[in-house]
C-alpha cells in the first residue's frame, strides 16, 4: 500500500493527474497559439490509459461510471487514430 492505498489506485490516480496537467498545458499552448504535438499526445495517452486502468478496479454491476468509461475510451480511440493518421496526411 501507498498511502493507505493499493497500487492500482496510486497508478491510476497517478495517470489522472498527469492526464489533467498535459491538458492544462495544451489548453495554454492553444490559447496562446502554440500547439504542441508532444504535450497532446501525452495528454491523450494518460487520459486512455487513465480510462483503461479504471476497469481493473472490481465491480459487481455496471454503474453509470462504467458507461462514462466506455465512451471515453471510444472517443479517446478515435483521437489516437487521427494523430496516428496526420503524419501520413502531412506527407501525402
């Protein structure tokens, strides 16, 4: 245990804190006109990897948390398909 909590828990709170401060930091980069590929790519790996890892905790029904999760990985797909695609456009 890591402060009074499982390793799960630690890593998956983890992963949403560095999802929120990637976001953070690309919502500055775009408010001030200066996108930055490497912070938005961080910002949707931890926020998937965040979403993923919240479906290892145990459960004995589906809750509407586990619906929240879902789409979120959904849309979170969908965002990793189109910065995996954009290279290819680019040199296209």
């Amino acid at each position: 245990m890591i402060f009074g909590m499982t390793i799960l828990t630690f890593v998956h709170v983890l992963l949403s804190l560095l999802g929120i401060l990637a976001g953070l930091v690309v919502m500055f980069g775009l408010l001030t006109s200066r996108p930055s590929k490497g912070w938005t790519a961080a910002f949707i790996w931890t926020t998937v990897a965040t979403s993923a890892s919240g479906f290892l905790f145990p459960f004995h029904r589906f809750l509407p948390s586990h619906a929240v999760g879902i789409l979120s990985l959904l849309v979170d797909d969908c965002d990793l398909r189109v910065i995996w695609q954009a290279p290819h456009r680019v040199l296209a």
